[in-house]
C-alpha cells in the first residue's frame, strides 16, 4: 500500500504506469480519495491515494550503494535505484547484509579477477563498494573467527544470474583457502571443475537463457582449522525429468546430447551418434545451436572437467555411452502388433535403433524389447505379463529414458 500520510499538493511522488512500471510527477490536485498527477513524461494522471508512494527528493542522482539510505524503502524507490546504479555500470547494490545484482549480460572480467580478490580480502564488510567479494569474505571471515559454519544463498529469477554468481563465490573461496603452490591445487580444482560437468548434463537453453540450470543445487566446501579447503560436495534436486523426451521451441534439450553429437569424429563413431537433427528428442524443435556456444570446444573442455574431478576414461566413457543409448532409445517406435493391444517395434530402423541401444547399455537386446512392449503386473499369486498399445509402449520407451538420464545425473 501506498503512504497517504504526507502527500499533499506539490508533492513528488510515484506512481504505477502501463508501459514503464513506475513514473515519477507532481501532485497537482487532492479530492478525496482521488490524486491529481502531473506526471514527468507530459500526462495528467489521476489515481487513488492509496495506490501512489511518495519520492525520494533528496537522493542523488547515482542512487546510493546501500538501499537501508533511502529515506522511502518501497518498490519503485528500490528499483529507481537498481535503474541509477545500473546506467553507471554499478550491478552491485547492498540492501543492509544482502546483495542485490543485476545481470549486466555481458562479460566483465576486470570485476571478478586476482587484483579485485585481494582488494576484498580482509577489507570491512561495506568499507568497499558493494561485491559479490565482500559477501564472500565476509563469510569466510565469520567461518574463520566464530569456527561455525556459513551459509550464502542465492536466489533470483531465471537468467538473473544465480548460476554464474555461483561461480565467482566459488572461485572467491577456492582463492582464500587455496594452498600455497607447493602443496598443489587439486582439491580447488576439483571444486570449481565440478561446475562444468554438471552444467553438461542439467543445463539447457530456454526462452529466457541460454544457459539455464534445470535443477537445483546445494554446494558445501569444507575447510580445515587452517582455513584451507580440505573437501566439497555437491549435492542437487528435483532435475526437470520431461526435458529429455519433450523440448518446444525455441528451447534445446541438455546441452550434452548436441556435445556428444559435435564430439571429434572417433567418438561420435564409438558412440554411433550423428546430426542432431536425426535424432526424435533433439528435432522437436528447429533450435540446435546456441549463439556464442561451440558445442565441439564444450565437448573437450567437459571432458577435461571430468578428469580434474576424478572421473576415469572407463566411467566417462559409460556416460557417453548411456547418453547416446538415450538419443537412440528415442528414436524407437512402434505399431500395432499381432494381438488385442500388443505392440512390436514399428520398422527396420527401430530394430537398429533398438540394437544400438542394447549395444550401449550392454543388455539383451531381446530383454529390452519386452520391457518396452510389456509391462510386467506383481501380483501375491506370481507376475502377470500384459503387452502394451503402441501409445503405451511410447510412453514406456519415454520413461525408461527420463529414468535412465535422472540416474545418470544423480550418479
């Protein structure tokens, strides 16, 4: 609700407008519950009183770096600060101990590199203009003095920038607990590689971002009493199962299935992957590359993540492979079999696809047909096998890959 207690006429005040959410003007008449508004971009608008909130006359025309500042804490005073800061280039803004960014979508690397860490290290919290650094230090800080744990969270709405804000607390703390050359840097490493691998397979381009996670997670680094990095776990939640088997444009699938598909020519052999567009969960939408992305780089460079954090050629291989099987299982179809609601692989190209699924996953190709056409009923007298329509084979064959790519994930 609105301040009706010290709007008189004369008064600058805010108020909500169809096209730019909030303008500011003048008050130029009261008549009850009714204002009069003279508003900044040339229109006479008249509201109710208790829809308008007063201006902030005496802030400067930079905003101010801490919200807690301003004398009216309400949203168009708060977002004509946000708008201030941002012309300036300044996305950081504090409101009291929480940070509010703005995603600038761009890169600006002199923000987060080694000379702005040691700036923020150790400096009073608010001493400095306000930092992704500062919120990271500080909590180091209390984790060092108090020897308790700390927790940041980071929330916003989908591409505010949760996930590379992520990153740059990451690196922050892998730069104050790293280890002094000789000791090497694994532990560190691991830590911050453990982003990319699991950007491949939960992130996906949406409407609002190219890089969109599709899934939550909870990050734990673990220090000694030194203050060093000791270990890390990831832990993440509730993956968008349904993006396997069904994308809509403009959207992609996981950026892993067109990695795979861009991978160097012996791989995508090995795999018996190809074009994305031959592939059934890949070509429901005529979105296949991302702008700036190059999919083949991004192939190598998850590979390199996955050696830092330690997993072997053998399991990334099986990854690989359980990815392609996935690609694969998606192209099976079926038709109408010989009896009442039974199903069988509908052509020449789905028994190859199903060979290769088999092949992939190294299980009995015979096996795997009967668990997509069939459904097996547990019953106390024994298993009653029911063969399946082709619609319910369809959204059997849909299952068993949003389940075989969730586990993948969890692994």
């Amino acid at each position: 609700q609105g301040t009706p207690v010290n709007i008189i006429v004369g008064s600058q005040v805010w108020l909500e407008d169809p096209d730019e959410a909030w303008v500011d003007g003048e008050v130029t008449g009261i008549k009850g519950a009714d204002v009069t508004v003279a508003t900044t971009n040339g229109k006479t608008v008249v509201a109710s009183l208790a829809s308008i909130y007063p201006k902030d006359t005496e802030a400067p025309p930079a905003g101010v770096d801490d919200m807690t500042k301003l004398a009216y804490l309400h949203e168009p005073g708060v977002l004509h600060n946000l708008a201030c800061r941002y012309g300036l280039n300044e996305i950081y803004t504090y409101t009291g101990n929480i940070l509010i960014a703005v995603n600038p979508f761009q890169r600006l690397p002199h923000l987060y590199d080694v000379h702005m860490m040691e700036q923020y290290k150790g400096a009073t919290f608010g001493e400095l203009s306000p930092h992704l650094f500062a919120i990271a230090d500080s909590c180091y800080r209390a984790m060092i003095n108090e020897h308790g744990s700390q927790s940041i969270l980071v929330s916003g709405e989908s591409g505010a920038g949760k996930t590379e804000t992520t990153k740059m607390l990451m690196r922050y703390l892998a730069f104050m607990g790293g280890r002094s050359g000789t000791e090497g840097r694994t532990v560190e490493q691991q830590v911050l590689e453990s982003n990319p691998v699991l950007e491949a397979f939960g992130n996906a381009k949406t409407v609002k971002n190219n890089n969109s996670s599709r899934f939550g997670k909870f990050v734990e680094i673990q220090f000694d009493k030194y203050g060093k990095i000791s270990g890390a776990a990831v832990r993440t939640y509730l993956l968008e199962r349904s993006r396997v088997c069904q994308v809509s444009d403009p959207e992609r699938n996981y950026h892993c299935f067109y990695m795979l598909c861009s991978a160097p020519p012996e791989d995508v052999k090995r795999f018996k992957v190809g074009n994305p567009r031959s592939f059934h969960y890949l070509n429901q939408t005529s979105c296949y590359e991302v702008a700036n992305v190059d999919d083949a780089r991004e192939y190598l460079e998850t590979r390199n993540a996955m050696d830092i954090v330690g997993i072997s050629q053998e399991e990334q291989d099986a990854i690989f492979r359980v990815v392609a099987a996935i690609l694969h299982l998606g192209n099976i179809n079926f038709s109408k079999g010989k009896e009442i609601d039974s199903s069988r692989l509908r052509d020449e190209k789905s028994i190859n696809h199903l060979k290769i699924v088999a092949e992939l996953l190294m299980c009995d190709e015979k096996l795997l047909e009967d668990s997509l056409c069939q459904r097996v009923i547990v019953t106390p007298d024994g298993n009653i096998t029911k063969p399946l329509d082709p619609d319910s084979a369809l959204q059997s064959r849909d299952a068993l890959a949003k389940t075989v790519y969730s586990r993948l994930f969890d692994w």
